[in-house]
C-alpha cells in the first residue's frame, strides 16, 4: 500500500513541482502610472502583515517637485492590490488553503472533468464487483510504477506549453500597452504642436486599434469595420501627412535643427507603428497554431488507459473498501493537471469559458485566459487621458489674472 500511495503522489507532485510559476511583468513598469492617470484607486488597508518600504521623508528638487533623496521606513498594508477585482489574496495566499479546500465541489476543472471521473468509476465499480464472482486477475504494480514516471512528464510538458502560449499572450498585450502609451505621448509632445490635423488622425486610428485587436484575438468581426493593419496604415498615412506638412513650411525652415528632430521623431513613430502590427501577426499566431491534436490526444489516452486499469492494482493491494476513493483522488489529481493545460492553451477564447463559470467577469477571467476587451478598455482610458492632460504652467510664465491685468 505505501508503494501504491508513494506512486500516485510522486506523480501528482512532480507535474505540479515543474508546473511554471508567474513571471513578473516587468514590461510593462515603466507605464503602469501612465495607464492608471484618472482612473480610481482602492485605498490601502493597514494590516500587521506583509511589510513594504515606502519613502517617509526626503530631499524635494524645488524645480520638479521630486524627492531626490529617500529615507525609507517600513509599513504594513494589505496585499489586495495587483490583480483585477483586488482579489490577489483569495487567489494566491497559502493562508486560504482551507477556503480553497471547501470550495473544491465549485471547481470548474471539477466540473470540466466530471465526464472522465464518472467514467472511471463505473470501470471501478465494474472490476469490484468481477472481484466477488471469482475474477481476480494478478495484476502487478511494476508495469504502473515505472509508466507513472512518464505520465507526470506528459502532463508536465502538456501543461508547460500551454502555459508557455497564456504567457506570451500577456506579454503581447503589455506590449501593445506600451507601444499605444510611446505613441500617445510623442503625439502629445511633438506631433500635436506642429501638424494638429495629422495628430487628431493618429489619435482616432489610435484608440481604435485595442478594441480591434482585441475582436482579432477572439475571433469576432472588429471595430469600425477595420482590422488592425488597416488600422496601422492609417496611422502610418497620418504620419506622412505630418512630414508633408512640415515640407510645406518653406525650404528655409526645413534644414533648421527644429525640423530635423522633428522628421527624427516622425521615424520613431513610425517604428512604434511597427511594433503594433508585429502585435497583431504574433496574436494571430498564437490564436491559428493550436497545440498539435496528436500531442494532446497521445496523452489524453495514455492517462485513460494507466487510470482505467489502475483499480486492478489497488483492488490487491489496499482492498475493495479503499480502491474506488483512491482511485476517485488518483484521477481527480491527474486528470485536473492535464484540464489546465487545456484551459489556457487557446488564452483568448475566455468568452468560451464563461458560461461554465458562475458569475465570472471578464475583467477577472486571468484563470481561464487574457481578457483582451477588459485590457483593451484599459489601453483606451490611459491613452484618452494622456490626451486630455493639460501641460501645468511654466514657472516663467504668468498666472492667467496677471496676463489680464498687464493686457488691461
């Protein structure tokens, strides 16, 4: 019997060790504070728990009004921000195991792989009671033992791969987040001021793009009728425009340094532009090149058949009483590892999951893949109020009540 428990946990346990962990989105720190200008905040919650260093006093630059000098002292606050709906410690604290425990019967990979449970059941079911009328075959545990191996390295690899595909997906969208905040603020600062026709264009193409790539990576009809790369060129063609009416401006300003940088700048948006329709092609890659069928249908029968015939062994070794819950527990463990796989293999298709799961939104769909529309949201409302900000006065200009008084 110990060898038997020692088999099925050694093949639980390995798939989940090697299982890979979240990786930090590094990406996309450098406009997290851009995306968030004019969007709410939850308030903190002091908590004795979870300490973080946050700058109490420091040295103020008169000119920028920045801390140039920090003196870092600790506070406690609560760890319920950084993932949608505030909700990072209900989802990720080893402090709920038990929570996560009495809520296993509202799984959905439970739920996902009701089908497979029952099924080996009744198989159970069927070989005890062969046992009582005579049939007991000696079945040994060697042939299990050694084939366990290979089925936790077929669920690792299954669940690796897919993993590998809602990751790369992430980082897509945090580098089209990127990319739109990049474009938005080299409008803002150096388009808009010169050629503002051609700055309104490159905004509407803009903030049409998410929603369309978003329609792209689910595979619905987009936006407006445009597709991302149509959207691209048009973009494109508003930076052209910006160049043409620079050329306009007569030969004796177009060898100034000014326009010089300015053309330079235009190149650069021109890249950024690129970079959004590389984001496209690569989640259209992701979204046509599934995980192949043989792959996946390999492993899915390999584990069939190594639990369907597992009760052979058990039914010898731990008795009839212990088979069938031991079996339940084998399958429930195993087949689950292999559901994720298939759960976050195609990350896009998260409007396909939400009917199985009950009151789930889509801006807190991460468990079952990318919620593009929620992200797509987000990417709109950054850029549109980088675009609303308005410059703060310049210290060597004069208030608004003094210009009036000099002009009276």
């Amino acid at each position: 019997m110990s060898r038997i428990l020692a088999m099925l946990v050694a093949c639980a346990s390995s798939s989940l060790a090697l299982a890979p962990g979240p990786l930090p989105a590094s990406h996309e720190l450098r406009s997290s504070h851009a995306v968030g200008v004019g969007v709410a905040r939850p308030p903190l919650t002091p908590r004795a728990s979870e300490p973080l260093l946050v700058a109490t006093s420091g040295e103020a630059d008169p000119q920028y009004g920045l801390l140039k000098s920090f003196r870092f002292d600790e506070l406690r606050i609560s760890g319920r921000q950084g993932l949608p709906g505030g909700k990072i410690d209900a989802h990720y604290s080893s402090r709920y195991w038990l929570v996560s425990l009495m809520n296993t019967h509202r799984s959905l990979v439970l739920r996902r792989i009701r089908s497979q449970l029952v099924f080996n059941v009744l198989v159970t079911c069927l070989i005890l009671g062969a046992r009582t009328v005579g049939f007991r075959p000696a079945v040994p545990i060697t042939m299990h033992t050694l084939l366990g191996g290979f089925v936790s390295l077929l669920l690792v690899f299954r669940t690796n791969s897919a993993y590998a595909r809602f990751w790369e997906a992430r980082i897509i969208w945090g580098g089209v987040k990127n990319t739109c905040i990049d474009i938005v603020l080299a409008i803002c600062a150096n388009v808009r001021p010169r050629a503002p026709q051609a700055a309104a264009d490159l905004v509407s193409a803009l903030q049409l793009y998410p929603g369309s790539l978003s329609c792209q990576c689910r595979a619905e009809p987009p936006d407006g009728n445009l597709d991302p790369y149509a959207l691209c060129l048009r973009m494109h063609k508003a930076v052209a425009l910006a160049a043409a009416e620079v050329d306009a401006s007569g030969p004796d300003r177009r060898d100034s340094v000014g326009v010089r940088l300015f053309e330079l700048q235009l190149s650069r948006l021109n890249g950024d532009i690129d970079k959004l329709a590389d984001a496209a092609g690569a989640c259209s890659r992701i979204t046509n090149t599934p995980v192949p069928l043989s792959y996946s249908r390999h492993t899915s029968r390999f584990l069939t058949v190594w639990l369907g015939t597992l009760p052979f062994v058990l039914a010898g070794a731990v008795g009839a009483r212990l088979t069938l819950p031991c079996v339940i527990v084998a399958c429930w463990l195993l087949l689950g590892i292999e559901e994720l796989g298939h759960l976050i293999e195609q990350p896009f298709e998260v409007h396909s999951h939400l009917g199985e799961v009950r009151k789930l939104k889509d801006s807190e769909s991460y468990d079952v893949g990318v919620p593009t529309r929620s992200l797509a949201n987000n990417i709109v409302l950054g850029c549109q109020a980088l675009v609303d900000l308005k410059e703060p006065a310049t210290p060597h200009s004069p208030p608004p009540a003094a210009q009036e008084l000099q002009e009276a």
